[in-house]
C-alpha cells in the first residue's frame, strides 16, 4: 500500500517538487470500488487522457430520455484537481438509432482527470471590455440546434438556460 503526503495527495516517496517527467507527475487518484464485478477505471490506449468507466447496471434510454448511470466506482482527488466525466460516442450518435441500451460492464463514459486553477474573485464596478461585449455566454453564436430539438433555454425546458451532462440519447 502506497502512503500519501496529506497537503499534496502526492505518494509520500514522490517529495513535493513539480516534474516535467510523465510519470513523475502522475496524479495519485484513491479508487474504491463499489462493485468488485466490474474492472477499475483503465486507459483503453497509452497516451488517453481519460480512463474508462463501465455501466453498473444495465440500463435502456428511448428518444429523449436521460439517466444517471452508476459506474461501480468512487474516487478521491488530490486538492487542486477535478475529475469530469465525458460520454463515449456511440451507436446513437454515428448511426442515429433510437433505442440505447447500456449493458452493465460496457464502456459507457471516459472519466479525465485535470488540474485546475483556484480563482480568486475581486468584485469590481466594471469590466474591462472585450470582443464579447455585454452579451456574455453564448451571444457570439456559432452553432445550430441539432434537428428536430430546440436551443437549449428555458423554452427547451431548462429555467435557466442549462445543459445537463448525463447519459442521454
């Protein structure tokens, strides 16, 4: 069993300077597996930047539907990093079929894990200007709804205008 530094999540062997050697700077992520039938998150390919997560459960979306789909595992992070879940591509997606079936132990999301900056936030009168303008997110356009569904927002029945990233066909 590896100890790790408490301040760094680091392997307590590892020291607490940065490297710009690979495998030296490899983040120490704490498994559990939840569900011992299924693999532990691994990289399909050297070089992936995200590991594989397999279906839990077996579970059958219709046109239209989402689910939050368990993937037998839970993690721990180092402070300084965020893991975020992408979906794979699938059959829905190339062939456009309507009916999406997750088996459990299919491959079903890549899980990325990334270092990310801790921002400190000064409140200010104004802002300095920018191509953006006032229109803020989304204003500059540069995509269309794909067919047969409507721009996210309220009318799509987001109140806010939000996505969800869940499984969803």
């Amino acid at each position: 069993m590896t100890a790790y530094q408490p301040a760094t999540g680091r392997p307590a062997h590892a020291g607490n300077a940065a490297s710009t050697s690979p495998a030296l700077d490899a983040v120490p992520v704490l498994v559990k597996r939840l569900d011992p039938g299924l693999p532990p998150p691994v990289r399909a390919h050297p070089g992936d930047a995200g590991v594989d997560l397999c279906a839990a459960a077996e579970v059958t979306l219709g046109p239209g539907e989402r689910a939050v789909v368990p993937t037998g595992v839970a993690i721990a992070l180092p402070d300084g990093y965020a893991a975020f879940v992408h979906p794979r591509s699938g059959l829905a997606a190339r062939h456009g079929v309507t009916i999406v079936r997750f088996g459990r132990g299919d491959r079903i999301a890549q899980l990325v894990i990334q270092r990310v900056a801790v921002p400190v936030f000064h409140e200010v009168e104004s802002l300095p200007g920018s191509a953006r303008g006032d229109g803020g997110f989304g204003s500059t356009g540069g995509h269309a709804a794909a067919p047969g569904e409507g721009a996210p927002g309220p009318e799509a029945g987001h109140p806010r205008g939000e996505d969800e990233i869940v499984a969803r066909q």
